[in-house]
C-alpha cells in the first residue's frame, strides 16, 4: 500500500507529540518552507531522536501532512450514480479543502520532483531516500467511473481514469494559478469543464467501438 494511504495509531503522549509535530509542519509548509526532518524538530520543541522516530524520512513527513491536509476527502463517497454527475461531486467537495491546504501539496509537488531529478542524476538504481508515493487519487477515481463499468469498454474507463487524475490534483493549481493566474473559482470552473470534455471523448470513443 503506498506510505500516503498508511495513518498510525498513536495514543496518549506520542498521539500528542505526533499531531504536534504534523501541525507545526502543515503550518510552515503552508507558509512555504521546506522543513527538514531536522528543522521540524527546533520548530516544534522536540529532540531530532524523537521527530525521526516519527518521520525517518522527509517522505514520510509530507505523506502525514498530506493525509492530514485532506482529511475528509480521503474517505469521501459519491452521491450519484452517474461517472459525470460523480466527478462534478468530487471536485466541488475536495477542491475547497485542496485551496485551503495548497502549501502542503506544493511541498508533495516539490519533493517529487527534487526526487526525480536525484534519480536522474543518480547513478545508482536504490534511491538514496525512501520515495514519496502520491497514490490517493487512484482508488477515488475509480470509484467516481465504476458506473461507466456496464457500458463502456476497459480500454476507455483507463483513459477516463488517467485523464481525470490530470485535473483531480494540485498539479492543476500549477497551470491554471501560476501561469495563467485563474482565482480558485475559476480554476474549478475550468476543472468542471475539462471533466465534461473527458466524458464527451469516452462517449464518442464507445460509439466508434460499437460501430459495425
């Protein structure tokens, strides 16, 4: 199971002392610093022996604060039984929750790519740290497409899926934010209609399939 997915069972002080430390690390990821393992550790009043204990690797810092980050959204649940009327739920839900929270997935966005680029230039194939595994949105997304199951061929609920993962994620933020300077209305609003244009393609794809 990727670490993102994995939530621990702490009580009494080590509950304390983790959601401390997870806290203090949502905070200054969301004023944009990068803290180590190390520097979470001044920052929140703990030895490095302790914070390590929990984090061992900055990985395992951002996938907590990420768990932490979209709370509710993990466990969310469609209403509709429609994949279209489904994904329109799904990104009105979490959304607001992703803008609230953009710092953290920043750092997730950053780390993944700080790690690509350690694994390009690495010569060793075993990645110097453990790597961060951005998988929540897999098992989502297949539960926003199971409807499509009973009509439309495997090959177009993957693509389905594989598209929506592009505009379910804060690797849309990038675009639409940084280049193109949207507000979070209009980035949803732009999300939506992207969603639409997917459905549309799988239609027409389902149609060609079918055609004799």
């Amino acid at each position: 199971m990727p670490l993102s997915h994995l939530m621990p069972d702490y009580k009494g002080t080590r509950k304390r002392t983790y959601n401390l430390l997870v806290s203090t690390a949502v905070d200054l990821f969301e004023k944009g610093a990068m803290p180590s393992v190390s520097e979470l550790a001044m920052e929140a009043g703990v030895s490095r022996a302790t914070a390590y204990r929990y984090f061992p690797t900055q990985s395992d810092l951002i996938a907590a604060t990420v768990n932490v980050s979209l709370g509710p959204i993990l466990t969310w649940k469609p209403h509709s039984e429609k994949t279209e009327e489904r994904i329109d739920e799904l990104l009105r839900y979490a959304f607001p929750r992703m803008f609230a929270h953009e710092g953290v997935l920043r750092a997730a966005l950053q780390t993944s790519l700080q790690q690509w680029a350690l694994g390009r230039s690495s010569p060793s194939p075993e990645p110097a740290e453990k790597r961060l595994e951005r998988g929540n949105r897999k098992d989502i997304l297949a539960m926003v497409t199971s409807p499509m199951k009973s009509e439309f061929p495997d090959e177009v609920i993957d693509k389905v899926i594989k598209a929506f993962s592009v505009i379910y994620g804060s690797e849309i933020f990038l675009v639409l934010k940084d280049i193109w300077k949207l507000d979070n209305d209009q980035v949803t609003e732009i999300a939506q209609w992207m969603a639409k244009a997917i459905i549309n393609q799988a239609t027409a794809d389902k149609l060609k399939i079918e055609k004799p």
